[in-house]
C-alpha cells in the first residue's frame, strides 16, 4: 500500500531553520515526481514546491524561494524540505505528496507534520 | 500566477441533496484540474483528476465536469461522510494553485 510519511516538524523560534522529510514506501518512488505543501492553521493548502524523479528539475514557489531546499534520495525512498529564516508565517501543517511529473497534479498525501515558529 | 475562484465559501446541505461547487480560473487551463476532498483534521484525499476522470475507489456519486476556465464538482445524494471541504487545484503552470475551498456542513 503507497504510504508517505512525513517527519521533523516541532516548534522552531523565528530565524530559525528546520529540515523536513518524507519517508515513501508501497509504490516505486525513483519515478515520481514529489511535492511539498503546507496548510496553516484555518486555512486551505499551498502549494511549495516539486522535484522531478530525477532530481534535476525543481520548482518553487516565491513563499519559499531563496530560503529553501527541495531534495531527495532515491537510494533512501526519501524526500526533504530545508527551510531557513523561519518566521510565525511558516506555522503550518507541512505535507509530501507525489504526482507522476512535475506538472501533473498529486494523487497521494502524506498525514503531515506541524511545524510551529514560535519564540 | 493561476487564480482559482471557489463558490460557494460554504454551503449547508442535508443527506441525499445533490451539491454543486463551482471554480473558475483567472487564464485558460484547459483539463489541468483536479478537486480534492479534506475532512476534519486530514489530509486531502483526490477526488477528480483532468477536470471529469473519477479517482479509483471514489464512489460514483462525485462527478466532475468542465474545462478552459469554468469547473464543476457535483455530488448527487450527499451522504454522512461527505461534510467536509472541497479545494480545486490548478497544475496548468507553476505555481500550483487551490481554490478557497468550500465546506459542505450540515
């Protein structure tokens, strides 16, 4: 059964940095496209960011962009978010979740990991 | 960035009305809508894919039609389990966008 699970979320002070990660298994994961998103409390989902099967083509979004590190490891099944200069605005349910390209749309989720920025 | 425009916000609904949710996009983008079911405290789970195509154990009472700039999600004969909030995803271009959602409560 396809599963991903996420990991590393807890509160982090304003400044701070946080690496996220997402461990797949029950689906082979070296051909899929990955997706970070987020969800903040009350609020619907966003989306972050994607990173092809092969790791070479990554997309981000400008919430993110300049302060952050989509990556994966095939070898592992896993799949990562570095997130630095964290403010309260980074409060969030923090999601992986696969699609078959980058482009595509995503079909599985994980169940998420809060990360909370708080001093 | 693809603007995604949800109505309604939210409706109230009863079990066995027919509910229709509706999502226009600010650009054309063709079939590249999929809507997605959130109930309380998880994770969304895919409804529809390319705008119509029923997800693989999704009963067939979630129907999807639409395409270019106007969707629409339509469940016939609402059932218990079908309070929650429904959010369109665009993935024309990236950014990926949602809608605002709409919760369907009772």
């Amino acid at each position: 059964q396809a599963q991903l699970v996420e990991s590393g979320g807890g509160v982090v002070q304003p400044g701070g940095s946080r690496r996220l990660s997402c461990a797949a298994s029950g689906f082979e994961f070296t051909v899929r496209a990955m997706h970070w998103l987020r969800q903040a409390p009350g609020q619907g989902p966003e989306w972050l960011g994607t990173l092809s099967y092969h790791g070479r083509w990554v997309y981000y979004a400008d919430s993110i962009r300049g302060r952050s590190l989509i990556s994966r490891d095939n070898a592992k099944n896993a799949f990562y978010l570095s997130l630095s200069s964290l403010t309260i605005n980074d409060t969030a349910i923090y999601f992986c979740a696969r699609s078959h390209y980058p482009s595509s749309d995503v079909d599985l989720w994980g169940q998420g990991t809060l990360l909370t920025v708080s001093s | 960035d693809i603007q995604l425009t949800q109505s309604p916000s939210s409706l109230s609904a009863s079990i066995g009305d027919r509910v229709t949710i509706t999502c226009r996009a600010g650009q054309d983008i063709g079939t590249d809508l999929a809507w997605y079911q959130q109930r309380s405290a998880q994770a969304p789970g895919r409804l529809i894919y390319g705008a119509t195509s029923l997800q693989n154990g999704v009963p067939s009472r979630f129907s999807g039609s639409g395409a270019g700039t106007e969707f629409t999600l339509t469940i016939t004969t609402l059932q218990s389990e079908d309070f929650a909030t429904y959010y369109c995803l665009q993935h024309r271009q990236h950014p990926h966008t949602f809608g605002g959602g709409t919760r369907v409560e009772v």
